[in-house]
C-alpha cells in the first residue's frame, strides 16, 4: 500500500533509449532545417550589422543563392537572379539610376507562385532590372528612381520560402507583358557584385 511508485516506473536508461529511438528518425530533417534557419539568421545578422552598407548591396541582407544555379523551379532551368536573404520590411534599393517601368505581379499571381503582387521592374541604359518578392513597393510605373533610392520592403511573397530578394538584370526590354515579362533565357545575366557606390 506504501510502495513507492517509482519501483514500477522503467530505467532512466530505459526511458532515454526508448525516447532516442523515437527522436532519432523524425530530429534529421529537423536538425537539417535548423541548421539552415541558423545559417540563414547568421548570414543576414552579418550583412544588416556588419556590412549595412557596402555599395553594391541592393539591401541590407546577404546573398545565398547566386544567379545560374541549376533550379527545376524555373522555366530556365537555371536561377535567373541572386537572392539576398533579410529581413521582413528591410529596404530594397535601385542599383542603378533608372525608371520604373512596371510595379505589380509577375509571371503569376496565385499564392505560392510566382514573384508575389508587388514586383517592380525597372529600365536602364541597356539593360533591365527586376525586384521581386517584396511585401510592398514604394514606387509607381513611370517614375524616374536614383541609384540607391529605396525602392520597396523585402517581403515574402510568392514562391518563396524566407523574406527574401530575387534580383535580376536582363538584357532585354520589358515586354509589357507581366506574365511573360522577357522571352528567351539568354536575356538573363548574372547581376554582379560590383555596382557602383550609392
Ligand atoms: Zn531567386
């Protein structure tokens, strides 16, 4: 009537094997996005804190996922732009002096797809840039933008998975048309990382 419950509970040993066994199947995918998410946090830590505000950042991010990068995501095959990973809100700035030719969605509009609602594209001397993911633009078509003008937020919209910055330079016009903005896949050019100061 006195006996100590604990004479019929398992092991410690036993209790921690058994919770291992469990764990362990299921903490690998876990571990493998935990680690990501912290790479990811470091890296955007180190470009907002430490290098806020190096010339040819087009935000305050860090870029992890260059431009040619084989994707299955893309029509291309190929990532048609760098992404700069940073936080919800922070600002996207104009690389280059230009105008805004289009503000809106791009290539879809569905959630989940596409480049979200408040992309922007912007004309060049030469050559086209487009800004997209972001949660909001702070720019209208028509408008002539300076490099480094804070163009929209980076946001989270469309196909993507963290806030982030999918910038690209095409060396094309914009066709007017948002759901097929450029034709052909060698119009895409790796963006760089040597603009000019701003
Ligand atoms: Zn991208």
């Amino acid at each position: 009537m006195t006996a100590p419950a604990r004479l019929t509970q398992p092991s410690r040993a036993a209790v921690v094997e058994s919770a291992l066994g469990r764990v362990t199947a299921g903490s690998r995918r876990a571990a493998v996005g935990l680690v990501g998410a912290v790479v990811v946090a470091a890296a955007v830590a180190f470009g907002v804190l430490v290098l806020p505000h190096w010339p040819h950042m087009p935000t305050h991010g860090a870029m992890l996922w260059g431009f040619g990068v084989p994707v299955d995501y893309q029509e291309c095959g190929f990532h048609t732009g760098q992404d700069w990973f940073a936080a919800e809100g922070t600002p996207v700035f104009a690389i280059a002096d230009g105008v805004v030719m289009y503000v809106g969605p791009l290539w879809s509009s569905a959630p989940g797809t596409g480049r979200g609602d408040h992309a922007v594209v912007m004309e060049h001397e030469g050559y086209t840039t487009t800004y997209s993911h972001n949660r909001i633009a702070l720019v209208s078509a028509g408008e002539p933008v300076e490099r480094g003008q804070v163009i929209a937020e980076v946001g989270n919209e469309g196909y993507s998975r963290r806030p982030h910055l999918h910038l690209e330079k095409v060396e094309a016009r914009f066709s007017g048309d948002w759901t097929r903005p450029f034709d052909g896949c060698d119009v895409y050019v790796d963006p760089g990382m040597l603009w000019s100061p701003f």
